[in-house]
C-alpha cells in the first residue's frame, strides 16, 4: 500500500514544523493498532528503520491479558521483544490529529525473520502464492459500526447499560436521519480521502445508529491497511466528538447486528480474470474453481471471520447474517453473492464476516481457500435460489466459536497454506476467548435463575 507522504516530505514537514508526531504502528491479532508515538524529529533522525514492541503484542486477547499456551511466547521466555520494521512506503498524514503521521510496521524476531502469525505477514504471503500462479487479489470491506449518544468513558462507567443509539429508527439509506449526523461522519470520510484512504461514501444502515463506510477496491495488501486505519479514524473522531463508535457485532439481541462484508476478484495484468462474456453469468472457470474454494472451506476459516463469542450472535434467520454456506445470483440471505455479473466488474462478496474481524488474517483466509479451489480446479455447484435461511442445505456457517475453533484446528488446507505453527497459535487465541466466557456468570443467567431456579 502506497502512503500519502514519502520520507522525505515527512523531513520536510518535522523540519518546518508541521509535524511533531509520529504513530509507529502494528497491526494485533485483534486488527487493532498497536504501537508507539514517537516524538517526530527522533523518528525521523533515529527510528525510521526499526523500533521494538513487546512480543506479548500477539499473544494477547481484547482486554490485553497474558494467556497460558501460547509456543510463541509466555511467562517461562520471559516476555521478550519484537522488532518493529517501518514499511516507509506507507507513511501518512493523519489530518484528524494535528501535527501526526502514521506508519505501519511488519514484525520481525531478533534474527531478522517475519513473524508468520503477525497479520501482516500472514497476508502477504498468500499475495506471494497467488502472485505464483499470476493472479492478483483485488479486494474491498464494507465497514458497518453504531454511533452511541454517550462517549466511551460515560458508557463504561454505567456499566455498559441502558445504551442508546445515535438515532431512533432503522436509517437504512436514508439521508435525513445520517444529515443529523455529518458531524461524525463528514469529518470520518473527509479526513480518511485526506490521508490517502480512498473513501467512496457512508450510508445509514439497516438498524437506528447504525453506519456504513464504504472504501474503494485495491490490491489485497491495500485493502488490510485501509480498513484498519479507517476503523481507527472511526473510533478516534467519534471519540473527539463525544460519541461512541462500536464494532461489536451484536450489541443487543433484537436489533440488526454489523457486518464486514469482503469483495474479491482475481485480475490478471490489470485485467480481471473472474470474467468471461460467454459465460450467461459472465463468470470465468478461474472465479469458479475460486469461489468453489471459497465455499468448500468455509468452516476452516470462519475463525478469522468471526473471532469471539458475540461474532456469533450475529448468524439469525431474517438478519441479513448468513447461516447457510452456498452462494447465490445477488442475493444477501447466502453466505457468498455473485456481485457485477454480466460485467468486469464481477465479484464475490463473502458475507460471513463480522464488524469484529482483523482485515489482515480474514483476508489471507479466503485467498488461502480460494488458491486452493484452484490447485484443485474444484467444481461450483449451481446458485441456490430464494430465501436461503429456509434452504435445505447441510452447509451451514458454523454457529458458535466452539465449531469454529474445531474446524480450524483441523483445516489440513490452512495448515498447509499458513503453516501448522500459525494454525495452533490462532485456535490457541479462539481457545482462550471461549474459556474466559464459560467461567462468566452472565447477567442473563442471573435474571433468568436467582429466584425462578
């Protein structure tokens, strides 16, 4: 991913005093930004070509816990360090924090080797074998989150109860209900096309409080980097503005949960390769035998689509969640839609994700199947038809994070594409969220049984 700034224009500006700031950035297991600010002058004098993090950075879990059972690291090494190494090519401004430049790091060890279960690294090599068989991933992710009247701080210190949303109905496209809320969202699309996020637009989603942003196609690597800026962008100017802005899939069981929906097509010398005009869908053996991968492996990786015990909550009847692992012609109830056909624009849309995801790990997932589909030149069945949620199909999503751990633990196909080692750490990652679950008493159990039981 290309930057808005090089090196030299960030000299420039910290020489001129423009620039005092600079966010050294990983990306986390969790798709969050992790890292250090660095005083501008000593960055750009001293630290441009390596800084170091603790190596417990990815070993860790949402609340920044130290879980057991991790090869990687733990207790017993001691807790050592990574080096951070500046990918300079994709320095930035960030315009909604004055005087601050971004840059994102890969993840090295002591010996100068990658990481492999950093996300970024998990990526990119699966960019590397499909560029082996002469494809190239463009892709894009729908970013879907709730805008909350009450700031983080005033939410967490009630106790996270009684939350409401920005809105009071469904604003699903519509443009009254979001002019209401320009003060968040002109300044989230405006800031992100200033620091070279391409931005297309934002829409009001199907459920009160509930947005849409919406970033053009790029190269895989790209489309990581861009979604995890933006969901900090996110946060960050809600946050300035005194308003929440939350990722959670499912905040509350009867409202809409949010998605990160992923469109993917292969191209070939800046031609797209998913296309065929003699096809009737206008679909290419090379997007079959590729959504065939997709499909067929579905369960292994749902994992990296949907990580936690709320991802889950998401998959209902009627929600616009998928349950059923099939594909269809334009349809949002299957788990995989047929976008663009009959043009170059087609594409496959993976529905399964959640707002929860890390773009880096669900990325490198689906490529990872969808190489498979074609090393093995696999077979698309035909399109399913009608309401999905009533198909009689035996391929579901699966529907609970326990499922979804097992299937991953035993994916010989993310083995071989991801390495054992890379495998084992993120079902010992799934593993750790379902045990801090199951040792929680639940206020719904409470409610449900402490007079009635």
């Amino acid at each position: 991913m290309l930057g808005n700034l090089t090196f030299d224009e960030l000299v420039q500006k910290v020489a001129d005093g423009n620039v005092d700031t600079v966010l050294v950035c990983m990306a986390d297991m969790q798709g969050r930004l992790m890292g250090k600010r660095y005083q501008a002058h000593n960055f750009v004098t001293h630290s441009y070509k390596e800084t170091h993090c603790c190596n417990y950075l990815l070993a860790t879990d949402l609340e920044m816990a130290t879980p057991d059972g991790f090869d990687a690291t733990s207790w017993q090494s001691g807790y050592g360090d990574y080096v951070m190494q500046p990918d300079l090519d994709t320095l930035r401004m960030l315009p909604w924090l004055e005087g601050t430049a971004m840059v994102l790091c890969d993840v090295l060890d002591h010996h100068g080797h990658v990481v492999t279960h950093s996300p970024r690294a998990m990526l990119k090599k699966q960019i590397a074998r499909l560029k082996a068989l002469g494809f190239d991933a463009m892709m894009a992710t729908e970013l879907e989150f709730f805008l909350f009247e009450k700031s983080f701080d005033e939410i967490r210190k009630s106790g996270f109860k009684n939350l409401e949303p920005i809105s009071g109905y469904n604003q699903d496209y519509h443009i009254f209900q979001t002019t209401k809320e320009e003060g968040i969202m002109r300044p989230i699309r405006n800031h992100l096309a200033n620091a070279g996020v391409p931005i297309e637009n934002s829409k009001g989603e199907a459920e009160a409080g509930q947005e849409e942003l919406n970033i053009r196609y790029s190269e895989a690597m790209s489309c990581a980097d861009h979604h995890i800026i933006a969901k900090q962008a996110v946060k960050d100017i809600a946050w300035q503005q005194g308003h929440a802005a939350s990722f959670l899939p499912k905040w509350h069981q009867g409202r809409v949960g949010s998605a990160a929906h992923v469109h993917q097509s292969l191209w070939v010398d800046g031609k797209p390769a998913f296309y065929d005009e003699n096809d009737p869908l206008g679909m290419s053996d090379v997007m079959r035998h590729y959504m065939a991968g997709l499909i067929r492996y579905a369960a292994d990786y749902t994992v990296f689509l949907a990580p936690y015990i709320n991802s889950y909550k998401r998959f209902a009847k009627g929600s616009f969640a998928p349950t059923k692992a099939v594909w269809s012609v334009d349809n949002r109830t299957a788990a995989f839609r047929l976008c663009g056909s009959h043009s170059a624009g087609i594409r496959v849309e993976c529905r399964v994700g959640g707002s929860d995801l890390n773009p880096y790990v669900a990325l490198a997932a689906q490529l990872a199947a969808g190489i498979k589909g074609l090393e093995d030149k696999l077979e698309l069945a035909p399109p399913t038809l009608g309401d999905l949620y009533e198909a009689d199909s035996q391929d579901e999503v699966p529907r609970t994070l326990r499922a979804a751990t097992e299937a991953l633990r035993h994916s010989t196909m993310l083995k071989e594409a991801m390495g054992e080692e890379v495998v084992k750490h993120y079902v010992r990652a799934a593993e750790w969220e379902q045990e801090e679950f199951d040792r929680v008493v639940t206020d719904w159990e409470i409610a449900r049984g402490f007079e009635r039981s």
